[in-house]
C-alpha cells in the first residue's frame, strides 16, 4: 500500500509539473483553440538544366542557291536539335505537411502559461521560450551557384521587298505577277550593289569624309548584305533556356526518374535516355534514438516538443549511362524526428533543416 501511495504521489507530481502539451495535428479536436501548431521543415531539391537549343533554319530561296550563288554549301531542310550545357542543384525549404504539432497548456496551466514560439512565414519553428522574439535568428539557407542565364536568340527577319502575295488579287495580272525565281534575282542585285557600295566605302571612291561614321555604315552594309545572304543559305539559331524540376525527398525512395532526354526533342516523356536523380551515401546520427511514427503520431508528450536531426546526402543526377552531377546536400525528411525538454529552455532552430542551433537554460 505505501509502494502504490509513492507510485501515486510520483504521478501526480509529475501532472502538476507539466506545462507545456505536445500531440501531433492529427490528434487535435477542431474546435481546440487554445494552443498553437508549428511544422518542421522539409526540403525541396531543385534541379536547374541549361539546355541549348539549336535550330537549322531554310532560306525562303534555297532552291535557287546552287544555281544563283554557285554553292551547295547551304542549309537544305528545317532541323533543331538539343543538348544539356549544364545542370545544378539547389535546396529549398517549406513548412512540411506530415509534420505539423499543436502545443498548448496542460489544463491547470491554461489560465497563466505563456507559449513563446517564434514561427517563420510558412509556421515553420524557429525559436522557443524567448519572450520578446530576441533568438538568434537562423541564416543558414543560401541558394548557391544560382542559374542567371540570358535566353541568346536570334529571330529570322526577311527582308521587306514586295512579294506577290502583296498584290491584291483582282488586280494581279501575268504582268505583274513576280516570279519567286524574279524575286531571288532581284534580291542577287541587291547583294552586288551591298558590295559595291563596301567596296566605294573602304576604299574612298566618294571622296567624302565620313569620320568615324564609316565603321557604322559598313557594319550596317555587311549586316545587310548577311541579310539577303540567308534567304539563300539560310540561318542557323541558337536559343539558350532553363529546365527546371522540383522534387520531393521522400524516405525509402533512392531514384526518382525526371523524364527523358533526346538530341532531337529535348526533355519529354517518350524518347530519348532517362533523365534520374539518385540519392545515395546517406549519413545521420547511428546512435541518435531515432522516434517511431506511433510515438510522433499518437503519443502525448508533455513538456516536450519535436525536432529534425537532418541527414547529409549525396545527390547525382543521372543521364542514361552519364553522371552529369553530384552533390553532397542535407535533406531533413531523411534524418531523424526527435525531441527535447523545453522546461525553462531557450531553443532556437533552424528554420531550413529543423535543427537545434542554440540552446539556453534559464
């Protein structure tokens, strides 16, 4: 009998010392008010690939190249192509919907218990027990090697010479028709003028003294002369862009398959070679006690609240049979859930992995 009064008189000084109740969202009556939920954060691996793009395109009178200009050396049919430049990785952070808590006041504290919690935009935790919000606020995140590349595309202007679709119909006569073999040799005595006009420029022919206007005025002849050119041997462009996947880590799964690749449609999801992202060489703390989902989900822990010990990752970004990258990165949702006593304690965290980065007992 006196064990039990011992056992009995333990229990309910353990009740009357505990403040603070931590349960998991899943377990909390809507209608509960007084109390407030954070998340732990989980991290989003962002893949950035820089794919060039690269198109062939036909000159409007390629058929009459050989025969005007004297070349077979032109651009004869419409062609793009692709290939991947580069890729990079980058790690983001948000509040993580399977981990989210409500800690409130044991009932005979409600009246007069104090929750200090220091939530981010997203109810991410980051500090706890500091009364005028004076943590050391967490500014571990960076995003390093960040993607800053300007689209290089070059457009295809023909040149504005009056074609036959121009003329209204009812007017257009097999007078004043204009052939599209007229048209091209039209457009090859504009090129002998262009070089005429060069050649009277570099060399003096007008006598007129230009200054330093002279440069401008034969880039503008080439460029034009250039012009006429690729209606002829036609223009090769090159369009520079970003493909970028968001990905979400999750335990138990190593490969995640992006798409597929090919040199002749870019990223897609039928031809070409698998595109994956591996994570491999995972490292966390082998003696820290790691929580079992029923203790995180289904317990109720007084004057304790929940934690991530973050797990270190290497990261590879596959291409058929090539490793295009790797990368050693911390993903929280592969660490440990655990937690920490917060009876007179300051806690600050670390709003981008869940871990503890300060930790101050009154």
């Amino acid at each position: 009998m006196k064990k039990l009064l011992i056992v009995l008189f333990v229990f309910v000084s353990l009740s009357l010392n505990a403040q603070h109740v931590t349960n998991h969202a899943k377990n909390v009556n809507n209608k509960e008010v007084d109390g407030f939920y954070y998340h732990l954060p989980r991290n989003i691996v962002r893949v950035d690939f820089v794919v060039e793009k690269n198109q062939d395109v036909k000159g409007k009178y390629s058929s009459f190249t050989r025969e005007l200009l004297g070349t077979d050396d032109y651009i004869k049919e419409n062609k793009t192509s692709y290939r991947i430049k580069s890729v990079n990785i980058n790690t983001l952070t948000e509040a993580d919907p399977n981990y989210v808590f409500f800690i409130s006041a044991d009932e005979k504290s409600k009246d007069n218990l104090n929750i200090n919690l220091k939530l981010t935009s997203d109810g991410v935790i980051e500090s706890f027990g500091y009364k005028n919000h004076d943590a050391v606020t967490s500014n571990l995140y960076s995003v390093s090697n960040a993607l800053n590349y300007e689209d290089e595309l070059s457009e295809y202007h023909f040149i504005p010479i009056r074609e036959e679709d121009e003329y209204d119909e009812e007017e257009e006569t097999s007078e004043t028709k204009i052939s599209e073999k007229d048209m091209a040799l039209a457009i090859i005595e504009e090129i002998k003028n262009l070089r005429v006009a060069y050649f009277d420029l570099i060399t003096g022919y007008q006598e007129v003294k230009y200054g330093t206007t002279i440069n401008y005025m034969v880039d503008q002849i080439k460029n034009l002369e250039n012009e006429y050119l690729s209606l002829f041997l036609g223009k090769n462009e090159k369009h520079t862009f970003t493909q970028t996947f968001y990905i979400i880590p999750e335990e138990g799964k190593t490969t995640i398959t992006l798409g597929k690749f090919s040199d002749t449609e870019g990223f897609n999801q039928k031809v070409g070679e698998l595109v994956k992202i591996n994570f491999a060489d995972t490292s966390i703390g082998a003696y820290v006690n790691k929580l079992s989902k029923d203790d995180i989900e289904n317990m109720t822990h007084n004057n304790k609240i929940f934690y991530r010990n973050p797990a270190n990752v290497t990261v590879q970004v596959i291409f058929g049979d090539s490793k295009l990258l790797e990368n050693r990165i911390k993903i929280s949702q592969f660490g440990n859930v655990i937690m920490i006593p917060i009876d007179k304690m300051k806690l600050t965290f670390d709003s981008n992995t869940g871990q503890i980065i300060s930790i101050i007992k009154e």
